[in-house]
C-alpha cells in the first residue's frame, strides 16, 4: 500500500509539472523493449513482449502515438517526440517496473511510471497509463508465449511459441499478425482468419486485416483495411500518409487530400507531406489549397529548391 501510494504521489506531482509544457499537436512516443534487471533470464520474455503490446493497446490515444523501437537510437528516424525508458526487477515473485518518458528536445523527464504485480497487469497498466485511457486486459499466457517467441532463433521453435499463444488466446492480434509471416499464404489465410472472427470491431481486427490484405495481395482491400486502421488510430500519420499517397495514385485526389491533409495538420513541420499535399490539391482542382500548401511547404523547407520545382509544375 505504501508503494503504491508514493507512486500515486508522484505520478500527480509529475502529471502537474507536465500541464505546464506547451502542448505538440502530437506526442510521438518510442518505446524501446524493457530492460530485465531482475537476473532472472526466464523473465526475458516480459522485454521482448513488452513493446509490441505498448504499440497495440496504446492505438488510438488522443493526441499520441507509441511507435516500437528496437533501440532508442531508432527514435530521431521515427521523428519521436518523447522517448519511453523503463526496467523491471522481481520483488517477492511480483514484477516492479518503473519506466519514464523523456522529452527528445529538452531531454528532461516529462513523466514517470512505477508498477507492481503479475508481469501482464503490470504492463496493462502501463499501456493505460501511456494512453490514459483504459485498455482490455491481456491474456497473460498468450502474452509469455508471444513474448518468448521472440527471443527463439530458430523459425520452427518461434512458429511453436506463436501457434502456443494463439492456442492461449485465439485471437491475440500480435501472434496472429507474427505467425502469419512464418508459414504458407494459406495458413498465413487461415490463421489471420480465425483470429479476426475472435475480435470485435477495432483497431486490432483492422490490423489483422491489413496483414490478410497483404497476404492476399489485394490492393482494394488493402485500402479499406488502411481507411479502418486509421479510424480507430487517426494519430498515426505514417500510415495516413501512405493511404493518402495511394488514394492519389488512384486518381481519387479528394480521398487522398483528407489523409494527406490529416498528417500535414498533426506533424505540420514534416517538410515532404506538404509537398505531397500541394500535388493533390492542384489535382484535385483546389488551387487556392495547393498555394497555402506550398507556402507551408517553402516554410518548412526553405533551402530545398524542390519547392520552387514543385511551384513551376
């Protein structure tokens, strides 16, 4: 009780130092695997589950985005905002985590997050903290199976781990997704199928359709399982991007407009999308639109000489 307490204590103090900073439109956060500090190698598994279920139960937080990282170093390519660090130690057959965002521009901490108790529910409630909002809780064993299909090496001990999470939990979206990467198109089919009759409407469905799109390598219902994704994670602007890019290749310029717009307006100091933006206005007939988007497009670019290409054309 007492530890839980501090932690209550000093989330609020943090959370109150944090209304001070002046608001991005969007949080980009990297999230690096945990580190195991508990000299335990059977609880690798938590490290390595770890940010694939961040990435998942945090999609559709208002105004952030946890983007999966390998190492922080990965974090200035994914243009990250914030950076999350984090531990964890065994305490009397519990699990203590304690993790931190940093912010990449000042490099102070923004806020800090202490946990204890069963490894799936200590990263669910990180994962709610991160969103701040609630998340459905894990299946803890589909989790540790995933979790350690990661660290197997070998393509068949990893199938085996997958098959044993998703016979944990027939619907676990990051198993499904993994598996279907490892075996033929068509359990790729099967398995991507069963899972996503397991799931309501959300965002780990449209994932696992997205995946099912792919493997079937169809372009329609790649778009409409984009358009889905982004309805239930409208903050990930990578993903609008690219679904904006291909509605714009197919012609359907008010559809592409949206999404390009959609990114321009969360990360509008990301140089290419308004270059992208200013094509689709013009096709789409909206001239007044495409100069706004090129002066924004000169703004953010002023020594690249492809904004007065793109003025010419």
């Amino acid at each position: 009780m007492f530890f839980k307490n501090c932690c209550l204590t000093v989330g609020a103090l943090l959370l109150a130092g944090c209304a001070k900073q002046a608001a991005r439109p969007l949080e980009r956060i990297a999230a690096a695997p945990l580190e195991n500090l508990s000299g335990n190698a059977a609880l690798d598994w938590i490290a390595a589950a770890s940010t694939p279920l961040l990435t998942m139960k945090t999609a559709g937080a208002p105004g952030r985005i946890v983007l999966g990282v390998n190492a922080e170093r990965e974090a200035a390519g994914l243009r990250a905002t914030q950076v999350l660090r984090g531990y964890y130690s065994e305490h009397g057959g519990q699990v203590r985590l304690q993790a931190a965002l940093y912010d990449t521009e000042s490099h102070r901490m923004v806020r800090e997050f202490r946990e204890q108790g069963a490894p799936g529910e200590v990263l669910d409630r990180l994962a709610a903290a991160l969103k701040q909002g609630a998340v459905t809780p894990t299946n803890s064993a589909a989790m540790q199976a995933y979790g350690q299909s990661v660290k197997e090496t070998a393509a068949g001990a990893r199938i085996a781990r997958l098959q044993e999470a998703l016979r944990a939990d027939s619907g676990f979206a990051p198993a499904a997704i993994a598996l279907a990467q490892f075996v033929s198109p068509e359990e790729a089919r099967a398995t991507l199928q069963s899972a996503i009759s397991k799931n309501a409407e959300g965002w780990e469905r449209s994932r696992m359709q997205l995946a099912l799109a792919t493997v079937d390598r169809d372009s329609a219902a790649l778009l409409k399982a984009l358009e889905s994704c982004l309805r239930y994670a409208p903050n990930d602007t990578d993903m609008a991007r690219g679904l904006g890019e291909a509605l714009v290749n197919r012609h359907r310029y008010a559809d592409g407009v949206k999404w390009l717009g959609r990114a321009a307006s969360l990360e509008p100091h990301v140089t290419q999308v308004w270059n992208l933006l200013a094509y689709a206005n013009s096709y789409a007939g909206d001239f007044e639109q495409a100069k706004h988007s090129l002066e924004q497009y000169r703004k953010t670019a002023e020594q690249d000489p492809n904004a007065y290409d793109t003025a010419g054309e």
